[in-house]
C-alpha cells in the first residue's frame, strides 16, 4: 500500500520490510528503481512533472526524511515510520552479503566510492562490491558498459536528486542490474568523508539540526521544512 504526501506515492514500510521488498526484486528480472525522497525531493517532484513521474513509477519508495513522516502525519495517513536512505542500504548490502549479490557504486568525486568500497567490505565481510566509478563523467556509455561488464545486481548512484533517477530511468536497463537505488550523498558518508549525525540526533529524527550546526550554510535549504509542512497543512485542509 502507497501513501501520497504532497504528490509523491510512499511505500508505508518499515526498515525491514523495504529491505525484504528490495531482496525480493532481485528475484526478478530489472531493472527496478528504488528511491529514498525527503521533503526537497518532494518540492522537486511537484514544479518537474517528467521526475514526478519517474518517482510514481519506481519499483520501491521509501521515506528518508522526518519532514515526510511529519507531513504524512499532518494529512491524516501516517506511515510507519522513517526509512533513512542510508539505514536501507546498510541493511541491504547485510542481506546481499549473505547471499552473493554483486554490488557496484557509482558517485561522488574521484577517489571517494573506491574508499567506501573499501570500508563497507570490511563492515561487511563478505559483501562482493565489483565495481566503482565517480560521479564526475560527461558521457554516459563507458559508465553504463562498465556496470554491465562488472555483471552487477544492485547498483548505488549517488549523483544526486533529481540527476540520480533521472540516469537510473534512463540507463538502468542498459546496466543489467537487477536494482539500482538513488542515494544521494550516502557514499561520502560511507568513505567517511562526512560525519552523520550521532545515535541520539538519529532516533529523535534530528539528524537534520546536526547537520545544520556541522554546516550553517545549509540554513536556507532547512528553512524551507516549515514551507512543506505548512503545504500539507493545507492540503489537509483544502480535504486533498
């Protein structure tokens, strides 16, 4: 069952559950998209009807931001709770571990997924991750072929709303993987490049006021959270 919020149709999952969602679709033959929108996304979604699309026709959404779950609250169908992107797909490459599913990454800058590589496979001993390659590439071919050659199941692009399932629609087929899941910024936290919020910001669904203080200049996109939540509001009320 999906729940729309401003839009978007969310899978009302737990962690768990879209972890056994993702694993089921490796059963079948792709390619399937599985995205992780926050409230931008959202935004993005409404003022660009091809994304909004792209969104209503993936395999798997899950919702990564607070401001979702408070949004859904506010409309009247809650979720179950919040999927944190980068919570799904540590699970996953877990699962994917135990059963020697191949793994490729694809993002960030030069240098940065062969050092996430390199830390998820001693995190998960037994995680077969068969290919990396950055996010900073001009022509989509080589990139492609390289997935494909590497015979990867699951691939991350982290390249980045609304350019990650924007690819991923575009060349996801071409790939041969059975899912590929946008995932933002995630390998820079992965190779450690960034911090991610202490336990404590995580589980009060701060996460976003850490990064705030880490990062003063992410003011104007955080002081656009009570924007979204005032439109469900009054989606709400106009009975949408």
């Amino acid at each position: 069952m999906r729940v729309d919020v401003l839009g978007v149709a969310f899978d009302n999952v737990t962690l768990d559950e879209a972890v056994e969602r993702a694993m089921a679709l490796l059963e079948e033959n792709g390619p399937h998209l599985a995205a992780t929108p926050n409230p931008e996304i959202v935004q993005c979604a409404g003022r660009d009807p091809e994304y909004a699309q792209i969104l209503a026709d993936a395999d798997l959404v899950i919702p990564d931001g607070i401001g979702i779950i408070h949004a859904a609250k506010i409309l009247g169908r809650p979720l179950k709770g919040r999927v944190p992107g980068i919570d799904f797909a540590s699970a996953l490459m877990g699962r994917m571990a135990e059963t020697g599913r191949r793994l490729f990454l694809l993002g960030a800058a030069p240098g940065v997924a062969e050092q996430a590589a390199a830390n998820l496979q001693a995190t998960h001993p037994g995680l077969v991750i068969c290919g990396t390659h950055d996010g900073f590439f001009k022509e989509d071919g080589p990139v492609v072929q390289k997935i494909r050659d590497a015979r990867a199941d699951v691939v991350f692009v982290c390249l980045g709303f609304p350019k990650q399932e924007k690819w991923i629609a575009a060349h996801g087929g071409e790939t041969g993987a059975r899912l590929l899941i946008g995932l933002g910024g995630s390998l820079d936290v992965f190779a450690g490049k960034v911090e991610r919020a202490p336990e404590q910001f995580q589980k009060l669904g701060l996460e976003w006021l850490y990064r705030l203080m880490k990062q003063p200049s992410r003011a104007g996109r955080m002081a656009k959270l009570p924007l979204f939540l005032a439109s469900a509001a009054g989606a709400r009320i106009r009975g949408k």
